[in-house]
C-alpha cells in the first residue's frame, strides 16, 4: 500500500474552517480511509511517523475525552499509544514534553495493572475499575484540565506548519 499525504491546499482550508480538534479529525479520517478503516499490521506502513503520531493523538483524544485513560487501555490502544513511539516523538519532536511526561506515568501505572486492565470483564467490572484505579482516573482528569485545550490547538497548528510530513 503506497503512503498516504494529505492535500496541502485542502489541509489550509480546513485548518481555517475548523476547530483544532475538527481538523485533526478531518486529517485522521482521511489516513484511516486510505487504510481501509482501521489499521492493522498489514497496512501500518501506509503511514509515516508523523502520521502515526497525529492519529496516536487522535485516539488519545477521543478515548480520554469519553471515559478516560481507563477506557483507552480496555478498548485496545495502550500498545499504540503508550507502548509506541508516540510520547517519545511528542518530547524530542513536537516539544511537548509535559504531555509525554503524562503519558510515561499513565503507562508506568498501566503496567503496574496490566493483568486486570487487560482481562476480559463485563460491564460493571469495568465501571468498578474506575473506583479501584483512581491514578488512571486522576490522569484522565489531568490530561482534560491541563492538557488537553492546550495541546490540541498545538498539535493541529503543528500539523500545518509541517504539512509536508502529512
């Protein structure tokens, strides 16, 4: 599968009508488009670093927002977000060190649980880890007040001003 650049026309445009958070989901759309709909290991080397970063941020986003960091390790995206290479590009490539700080605690404190974040679990075993594992939900506090109106405009205006790594 050939690799996947965004428009630089279109992404300008975009930026312009958008949110931060809008454009960032326009821009991941398109690469999980060209992917099929989801990645999988066939289809990850559509995608360069940065892309793998800006869609990392995406999820990170998205699932932190909806039930925080708890949510985003058992619906699957601890190995992509926390595992992977993205809160070590955060820090020595996009500067921002506080948010990958975060994310190097959230993991440490992942894999201190790993084992029941992990398990399989009904519904209202999940809801208890809420209760059980205040860290992580104190994490996902965080990253909502400290972070998150922060560095979604960064990263959306990082994706601009590097558009030719999109």
């Amino acid at each position: 599968m050939d690799r996947y650049h965004i428009d630089k026309d279109d992404a300008m445009r975009r930026y312009a009508e958008c949110t931060p958070s809008q454009f960032i989901d326009y821009v991941t759309d398109l690469y999980l488009g060209h992917v099929g709909g989801s990645l999988t290991a066939d289809n990850m080397d559509a995608l360069n670093t940065s892309q793998h970063t800006l869609l990392a941020y995406r999820y990170l986003k998205d699932e932190v927002m909806e039930g925080g960091f708890l949510q985003l390790i058992v619906n699957g995206y601890a190995g992509y977000v926390l595992e992977g290479p993205f809160p070590v590009v955060l820090k020595k490539e996009w500067g921002m060190r506080d948010l990958s700080k975060l994310l190097f605690d959230v993991r440490s404190e992942y894999h201190r649980h790993k084992d029941e974040l992990e398990a399989e679990m009904s519904d209202e075993e999940f809801m208890a880890l809420y209760e059980q594992l205040e860290t992580l939900n104190d994490y996902g506090d965080e990253f909502l007040d400290d972070y998150q109106e922060e560095s979604t405009p960064a990263v959306a205006k990082y994706v601009i001003d590097n558009i030719e790594e999109f």
